[in-house]
C-alpha cells in the first residue's frame, strides 16, 4: 500500500483496522525470493514451500499479529533442520548474531516446534537443508526477517483475500455475459440476482457434492488439485420463484423505483455515432474498396 495511504489510516481512522490482501503479500514475497534465488539456486528449490508456509501462518495465526511472524519466522529452524527447538540454545545464539540490530525474529513463545508429521528419510532427501553459516541462509533470511515485510505481515492476521468476491464476478458472468449489451433495468435485475445466489451459496448446507480435479495452473506451470462444489440452486430458484407466485397472486407491486440506483444520466451508446443507414452498411460489406 501506499506510504500515505496508511499514515492516513493510523491517524483518521484509528478504529478501522488496515488488512493487506494475502495474494498481493504472497506475491511480493515471490518476487523477492525469485530475485535472490538467481543467485542462490538452493533458495528457489524452497520458494514454493515458503509460500505455501506464508499462507498457512496467515489462515492459522487466530487474528494474533505476533503468532503471525512467529509462525512464519520458524519456518527458518525448519529450512535448518530443526523441528523441535525447545533446548536448542545455540540454535538461538546463532539467529541473534544474523539479526544484529533489527527486531525479527523474536524468541518463540508460542511455537516449541513443527506442527509437521514426523519426516521420513525419502522427505529428507528430496530438498537440501541450509545450514546457518551458508551464504544462501543468510540471503534468505535477510528476506523473510526483513523489517517492513515483517510489519506488513501483522496486516495480514485477518486472512482477508479476494477470494469470495472473484467467485461472486464468475456468477455474474452466467447471468451478465461481458459480449452481449443489456438495458440499464436488466443489468439492475440479473446483478440483485447474482448477489441473492451468492449470498445462498454461502449459507451451511448449499454445498450438495464436493469433488477434487486436476488443473492446469499457468501460474505454476504445473497441474494442481482444486476442489469444485455443486450447489443447490434448485431450492433457491424455486424460493424465488414461490415468492414471486405469491406477489402475483396478492396483486403486490415493487415498492421502489429502479432509477434510484442510476446516480448519472447513462447515454444511449458510448461512442457518440449516429446509426447508419441498413442500405449503407450491406454496400459497406460487399464492397471491396
């Protein structure tokens, strides 16, 4: 976000809490990894666990800023091999030497270790571990302990993301296709509907079927597992359409007027041009010239 942006929302509206977007924070965090993995190639063999961790600490850190950076922060004693830091003094002496005057990473007070299952010889061998005195380490723990990033993080407790609202837009397209132009009372009508469904696929028990699909992701040039849901659309229809019989059976009329959502004048056509003659355009079509 904008430096401005947020002195403004410390200072204006204190009691409205700043949360980033974790998509846009991942990708941050990607690009920084990718840059500094051109130089160490180690880093770009983790990159994708790193932000599979980065996800997890935010849908997991229950609103707390500080189990946010923790959670994320001990992601380090995992890429050293070390799942359970309980006794590990050492371990820790080391960190503070790499962190010098900066104020992440803290001592772990939440977390004495990976949440992890117990990793086998075939989980070991499949990535190399650091080990703290490598130049690759110090590189990626340069970027994960970075002190903006850390203080962007605690903005990201609340797990907001754009995930429901993209949902929202492809059920919108169903009802509002982007290549067919509607009437300005039409595109009123079928957006209330859109919300109205949205709202009840939300609801506990909209979900009738739930299944796993492979995909092809072109972000991770790679296929991946997503999960696709059948909703109940026929018990929302049919409410819809029993509340409509009962309008009409009652004689009952809309109590307001669409026009109240039009807040300016919406001109006929957007370009301006006076329509053409139908003779005009045929010659224009079997014409040559």
């Amino acid at each position: 976000a904008v430096v401005s942006t947020q002195s403004t929302g410390r200072t204006k509206f204190m009691g409205i809490f700043h949360a980033y977007d974790i998509w846009h924070m991942a990708k941050s965090l990607l690009k920084k990894l990718n840059k500094v993995g051109t130089k160490h190639p180690k880093i770009g063999l983790w990159t994708k666990s790193i932000i599979r961790h980065f996800w997890y600490a935010t849908k997991t850190c229950k609103d707390n800023p500080e189990l946010l950076l923790e959670i994320f922060h001990t992601n380090l004693l995992h890429l050293l091999n070390c799942h359970n830091w309980s006794r590990r003094v050492k371990i820790f002496k080391q960190l503070l030497q790499l962190k010098g005057k900066k104020p992440y990473p803290r001592k772990p007070t939440y977390m004495t270790q990976c949440y992890h299952t117990r990793l086998g010889k075939r989980d070991s061998r499949q990535k190399p571990w650091f080990k703290i005195e490598d130049d690759d380490f110090k590189a990626l723990f340069n970027v994960i302990t970075d002190t903006r990033f850390s203080n962007d993080m605690k903005k990201c407790s609340k797990f907001v993301h754009t995930g429901k609202l993209e949902c929202y837009h492809s059920l919108k397209l169903q009802y509002l296709p982007k290549s067919t132009g509607y009437h300005m009372r039409h595109m009123i009508i079928m957006t209330m509907l859109t919300a109205l469904q949205h709202n009840a696929n939300l609801e506990e028990g909209a979900v009738i079927k739930s299944y796993d699909i492979r995909c092809y992701s072109k972000a991770s040039k790679n296929y991946v597992l997503k999960t696709r849901n059948i909703y109940d659309r026929i018990a929302f229809k049919r409410s819809i359409l029993q509340e409509v019989t009962h309008n009409l059976a009652e004689n009952k009329q809309l109590k307001y007027s669409l026009s109240k959502y039009i807040t300016i004048p919406v001109p006929k056509t957007f370009h301006g041009l006076s329509l053409p003659a139908m003779s005009d355009l045929k010659a224009n079509r079997d014409s040559r010239m």
